[in-house]
C-alpha cells in the first residue's frame, strides 16, 4: 500500500489568523455585523481626580432625539461593583469620584455621536478634594492598600553589619500605557430567554461573566460571555474590560435592544490603568568581590484608585528582585499606595519587571562601585544547584550557567567591549556602551487556583473536528499552538481542526489568559481532551485492523499498527466506524499545574511550576549633545524548551524586547498636578516604532543540554512575559555609554525609562563629576572600618 506525504509538521503551523490580520477579514469585537436596533454609549466622565458628587441631571441629555436613557449608579439592580479582590470598585461613580475620568454617567443612544453630544448636556455638580497622586504624596498621607507583606530568609540585619561593602540607594521606575491596537470594546444584548449574551475584548471571559451577573443580579447561567480576538491585550483586558462589558449589559437590560460600547483612544488611555510605577528602596552588603551576603529592598507600587490586582502584582515584583541571583540573607517588604489615579492593573510581566529591574540596578551599582565588570559581578551570583530562592522554591533546570556562557560567545561580547572601549576613545561627542543581562522568570499564576483550564472536543462523523478551550487569541498566537496540540495528540492534519471563539458557555470556569500560562494550562487540557478520544478509538481501530489496542497508533490522518505500518485505517473511515458502535466522539479535558503551593500571609511556597531563562546582549550608541540613543545591535538567547511553534516563539521574544525597551526608554506617562492624564494620544505617548528597533537584531532559541524535568506541554516553556525584562540590558548598556563620558565609574544615574532627557541628565552629572576633585562623597566611616555609601 502507498504512503501518502506525511502531514504538515504541527510545529510549523501558520498564525491561524494571519492571513486575516493581513488582508483585514479578521473580525474583531467592534467589527462585528451591527445588529436591527443597535445602540451605543458615552461617557460622563468626572474632571477632577478627587471630589463630592453633589448632584446629577440628566434632563437635558434625555431630551436630545435618538436618546434611550441615561445610566447612573442608581441604575444598577444588582451590585454597583466590579472589583476582583475588594469590593472597592464601582462601575458607575456615585457619591464619590476617585481618578480624573471616572464615569459619573453613560449616555445610551441611537449612534455613538448622539450619544458623546447628549453627554455634554449632563450636568453634574461637584465638590473637588484634595488628589494625592504620586508615591511620595502617599507615603506622606499613610495612604495604603493593604496592609504591608514581607518575605524574609536569615538575619539580614547582622549580615548587613559584618558585609565588606555596605551600599543603598533607591530607584524610581515608571509605569506603562497598554497600548493595545484595539481599545476597550463590548457588545451585548439580552434574548428572548433572558439570557445576557455578552462579547467582550477580554482576557478573562469567566470574570467578565461573573461580573456582569453580579452587577445585573443574575444568576451565572443567565450570562454568556465570548471573546473571538483581541487586537492586543498585554494585561489590560484581564480585569479592565470588566466594567465596560458590564456597562454594555447594563445599557442593554435596561433597554431591552442591542448595545455596543468601544472607546477612543483619548478615553480609554484615560480610563484605564497602567503598569504600575513603582519605588525600589534598597540597601545591600556584599564581598569586595560583589559576592551578595545580605539584600533589604522595600517595594513600593502605585495602585491608584482602587485595590485591583495591585496585591498580586506586588507579590510577583517581591518575588522576582532575585532575578537570577543568590543572596542568603533577604528581607523584602512591599506596600502599595492609595492615589487617585486610575487603578493601576496587569501588564506583561505582572510585577516581575518591576521587581528585576530594581535587583538588576543593585548588581550594577555593586559592579560600578568596586570597580568590576557587570557581566562577571552578574555571573558571580547566579543560583547554583541545590540553591532555593527567598522563597524557598529550590531552582530547578536551571541552566542559567550555560545559556550565559552561549550568550557573550553568539553576542561576540569580549570583542565588542574591546571595540566599543576603542570607538569611545576616539569620539567626545558620542559614545557607545554595551551589556549583558538575564532573566529568571517563574511560570504559574501566583494564586494557585488559578492554575487550572477545561477544553472541549467534538469530532463529527465527516472526520472535521470542533475544538473549544478557555484560553482567548490576542495575536500571541495561542489559538495556533492549540491547534498544533490537538493535531499532533489526535494524528491528524490541523486542517480537521476548527478552533471556537472563547466562549463561557463552551468551557466554564476558566482562568484569565494571562501569566504567560495560556499555551501551557490550555495545551495540557487540549491534550487530554484528545487522549481520552484517542483511547475510546483506539479498539475500533484495532477491531479494524485486526490487531491488539495497545499495539494502535496514530499519525498523518490514520490509524496503523506499530508492528504493521503499513496497514492502516484512514481518519474518516475510524470515525464513521466509531459512531456506528456507538462511541462517544466528544471529550472535555481538564488540567491543574502538580506540586504548587504558596502562603501569602508567610511568603514562602512553591509557587512556580518551572523557570524560564534568556540572556540579552546590548549595544547603544549614545549622542552627548542630546540623549538621543541607537540600538546598535541586540543579541538574545532565550529558553522556550521543546518550542510547540519556533516562529511564533520568535515572534514573542522580538515583541516583548521591543515593548520593554518602550517600558525602560521612551514611554513616560504624565500627569497634571490635578491628575489628568496629559500623555493621552500617540503624539504626546510614545511607543517604539520601526526607527527603534535594533539595526541588527538576533534571536536564538536556546537548546538546553538535556530536557527539562518540569515543562508544559510536549516539554514547551513558556515565552510571552520573560523577554521583555531582557530589554534591561538596553537600559545597562545606555548606562554603559553615559559612563563614557566622564566621571567616576562608580556612580552613574539613570533614569527608568532612560528617556532622552534623562539621558542627557545623567549625561550632564557624569561630566560635572569629572570636573570636581572629589568625584564621589562618601558617607562617615563605619567603627567597623568599613564605608556605607549612597547610590539614589
């Protein structure tokens, strides 16, 4: 019997969506067909950051024709809530308003411009209050979330007082506009059962359920929330699509007709909350050779407005200020700060970049201080086996070691240092700097609930085959992945295979796609999805092919003895066989990450189910008259394990180095000192755009040694959120330039993001430290002989 070509290597899959991404057939929220009947909202949104709402009238806004009705708090039936760890955020503002552009009201109307005219006839008379906006205004008020958590290994005290070298300093690092190609959208409608069917740009689907019903008072099974695609989400769809999904179903109950709300980008850079800002305060012993004996860093982050997810984020920036580092003695205390300011929520990285950022500005201020390369003071301090974090987790897989070696040997680090040393020489106005950075980033929500995902398969008899998952597509390519899962699991062709819009009535509660856990806990539910359809198969096959069921099984769209290969039983033929003895041919598939565990109120657990590593080398060029920066060159080594799609990976790593270096070089928020958000559009926001990226910029996906003991599925890692601390290294090399200029190597100031300005501010200091005699003050001599000095 003739073979047929084997079928399309799963890993070399196609975007599932780029063909329509390209051509613009890709539907999105906001795209879809308009309903008979549609109607659309706008906000009446708050013009103080902090005030008394006296009164509110709407008279003049219902009179405008083509006006449904006005929404304010006193609309709501159920509760008026939309908070996911405290119930401290309204959907509609009431008594008080708490950010600049806060909804007081939402206009329901014919069309989206009847419905922005008639919220300008609202009136709504206020009580302005005093806004506390920054770190420091909150720390002087004792305004806080929370109460502060701590983790803590050894006697970080005593160590600190027999350290060599005693150091501290403080570093202030901004927050992050989403940036998301497609804003804040919703649709929903009520039908004629009752049912609230809701599609959402969200990335959580079962929580924009959940919050719907709560806020309608309905029960969950009386709301259907589905996400087709999002263009871009980064974290900003994980919560923050919940009140403008409730907001739609609100409009929609109470008038009984279609609604759709999206905002514009102004609106919804206002409306929505950032990467949070953060204060790293940091003191640090260690041996004259940058050996770390003691670590005392106090995080601080602006939460905003409300709780939000700050508490998780926190706890993920305390749990990452190691980055890949060993220290014996670490005391970590985090507090979040109450402003008033748009809740700060989930972004890519979801605290870790926060927390790496400040441990990488300890390495290096340790490594400019006595004087000794970054890279070796880096390499120094890696974990090593048997070692566990401050949290107790041991590091396992860890093949930091190797991957660093393979990193200044593909990024030509020796021969470039020498040769950015020799262009430095020869140039005064402009000087290059180049360096090396890892990252060590756990995979797994940091609540272990979270931790799980459900699928749900159908083969029909035609041989095509439905595939449902809860995890959602926002062009990370999740959907492909899952695709490839389900073909290489089942053996057929991805072209059987027809991936469904998220839906919570497919697939129930699910967890958020976020965490970079979308491929790993879908992946392992998509597969045991299609292992237990592949076991009810496997005895019809070998009734089939006369043979034993342990002996079947299953590759190129057929099923085939391993000891008679040659003889097989097409897909289609299977299927139909199965169907006509009555064997069920739908399957759901669950999964839970093993072995994780975490107590918050202690801080100590095992709350990752693996690591993932990379390395990325840097070199900037520098102009002193300005600040202006180029990436010259990036280098990067990246661990992705056993890839369930290589390009897809590549794309990732590119991506998320990309939007860090937008994090750490050129995106800074700014706001008024009444709190309104002055970077509101792309010409005052600035993201990377193609000048940015680096001329010449090399991507590797690291193969380690041997296979990880703990992965994801088929041996994958995850990629989407670790890259993007790499660009740390962009930050480290500009750092590297700016020394160039003069001064004393010991102390060199950096702004994060190092924006031009800042960068000609730092520029400046070196300079004028070089001018003084006594470049570096030092702080009064310790009676142990020893000297403490100031880095901040």
């Amino acid at each position: 019997m003739s073979r047929k070509p084997p079928a399309q290597d799963p890993s070399q899959l196609k975007h599932e969506s780029a063909v329509g991404h390209v051509t613009g057939r890709a539907v999105y929220t906001d795209e879809q067909h308009p309903p008979q009947g549609l109607l659309s909202v706008w906000p009446v949104t708050s013009p103080h950051a902090h005030a008394r709402v006296l009164r509110i009238d709407v008279a003049q806004a219902l009179a405008v024709p083509g006006v449904a009705t006005v929404l304010t708090a006193a609309d709501i039936p159920g509760e008026n809530d939309s908070g996911t760890i405290l119930h401290d955020e309204p959907v509609i503002a009431d008594d008080v308003v708490s950010f600049h552009g806060q909804s007081v009201a939402w206009v329901v109307a014919r069309d989206e411009a009847t419905a922005r005219a008639a919220a300008e006839r609202v009136r709504v008379e206020y009580e302005p209050l005093p806004p506390i906006l920054t770190i420091e205004a909150a720390l002087a008020a004792d305004a806080f979330h929370m109460l502060p958590s701590q983790i803590v290994r050894g006697d970080v005290e005593a160590a600190l007082a027999a350290a060599p070298v005693v150091l501290h300093g403080e570093l202030h690092v901004g927050g992050q506009e989403h940036f998301y190609l497609e804003t804040q959208a919703s649709w929903a409608s009520v039908d004629s059962e009752g049912v609230v069917q809701v599609t959402a740009s969200t990335q959580h689907p079962s929580e924009t359920q959940a919050i719907v019903a709560h806020v309608l008072g309905l029960p969950a099974n009386q709301v259907v929330c589905r996400s087709l695609r999002m263009g871009g989400g980064f974290g900003g769809k994980e919560t923050q699509a919940n009140p403008y999904a409730a907001v739609a179903a609100l409009a929609a109950w109470r008038t009984g007709r279609p609604v759709r709300i999206k905002l514009e980008r102004g609106l919804d850079m206002r409306m929505t909350g950032k990467r949070h800002p953060f204060l790293g305060r940091w003191r640090v012993g260690c041996e004259r050779d940058g050996r770390l004996r003691a670590l005392d860093v106090e995080l601080i982050a602006n939460g905003g407005w409300s709780c939000e997810l700050s508490p998780p984020v926190l706890s993920r920036a305390m749990v990452h200020v190691d980055n890949a580092y060993f220290c014996p003695n670490v005391r970590v205390v985090g507090r979040i700060c109450r402003t008033h300011l748009p809740s700060n929520t989930a972004f890519r990285g979801f605290g870790g970049p926060q927390g790496v950022i400040v441990g990488e500005e300890i390495i290096e201020q340790i490594a400019r201080h006595l004087g000794l390369p970054a890279h070796e003071v880096r390499e120094r301090n890696f974990y090593r086996e048997g070692q566990a974090t401050h949290y107790d987790q041991p590091v396992t897989g860890n093949h930091m070691h190797e991957l660093w070696q393979q990193a200044l040997e593909r990024g030509d680090f020796s021969a470039r240092r020498a040769q950015v040393a020799a262009f430095n020489a020869a140039h005064r106005h402009s000087k290059r700097g180049i360096a090396i950075t890892p990252i060590k980033f756990g995979i797994s929500f940091n609540k272990t609930e979270y931790n799980q995902a459900g699928a749900l398969l159908h083969i029909y008899t035609d041989g095509s085959i439905q595939l449902n998952h809860g995890g959602t597509e926002m062009g990370q390519g999740l959907h492909t992945k899952m695709l490839a899962v389900a073909a290489r699991t089942l053996g057929v062709s991805a072209a059987r295979l027809r991936i469904m819009p998220t839906s919570t009535d497919k697939v129930p509660n699910t967890s958020a796609t976020a965490a970079s856990t979308g491929a790993d806990l879908n992946g392992q539910a998509v597969k045991a999805a299609c292992e237990t359809l592949i076991a009810r198969l496997r005895p019809v096959a070998a009734n089939l092919l006369h043979g034993d069921a342990d002996q079947v099984e299953f590759s190129d769209d057929a099923a085939f003895l391993r000891s008679a290969p040659d003889a097989r039983v097409d897909f289609v033929t299977l299927v139909k066989a199965a169907y006509a003895q009555r064997v069920s041919l739908s399957a759901t598939g669950y999964y839970r990450t093993p072995g994780l565990r975490w107590n918050p109120a202690t801080g100590k657990g095992h709350p990752f189910h693996y690591f993932a590593f990379g390395a990325a080398v840097c070199e900037v060029e520098v102009d002193g008259d300005t600040g202006v920066h180029r990436l010259l060159r990036v280098d990067i080594l990246h661990d992705v394990g056993d890839s369930l799609n290589p390009g897809i990976d590549r794309g990732q790593i590119e991506g998320g180095f990309v939007q860090g270096l937008g994090w750490l070089t050129c995106e800074e928020l700014r706001f008024s000192d009444q709190g309104r958000l002055l970077t509101d559009a792309p010409s005052t926001y600035k993201i990377p755009t193609l000048g940015d990226v680096p001329e010449d910029f090399r991507v590797r996906l690291y193969i380690p040694p041997t296979p990880p003991a703990t992965a994801a599925v088929f041996g994958s890692k995850a990629v989407g959120e670790p890259p993007l601390m790499l660009a740390i290294a962009a930050r480290e090399a500009i750092r590297d330039a700016v020394a160039a200029f003069g001064g004393d190597p010991r102390r060199v100031e950096l702004g994060a993001p190092a924006t031009p300005e800042a960068i000609f501010r730092a520029i400046d200091a070196v300079r004028e430290t070089s001018a003084r005699s006594d470049p570096l003050p030092r702080a009064q001599e310790e009676a142990s002989g020893r000297r403490t000095f100031s880095h901040g």
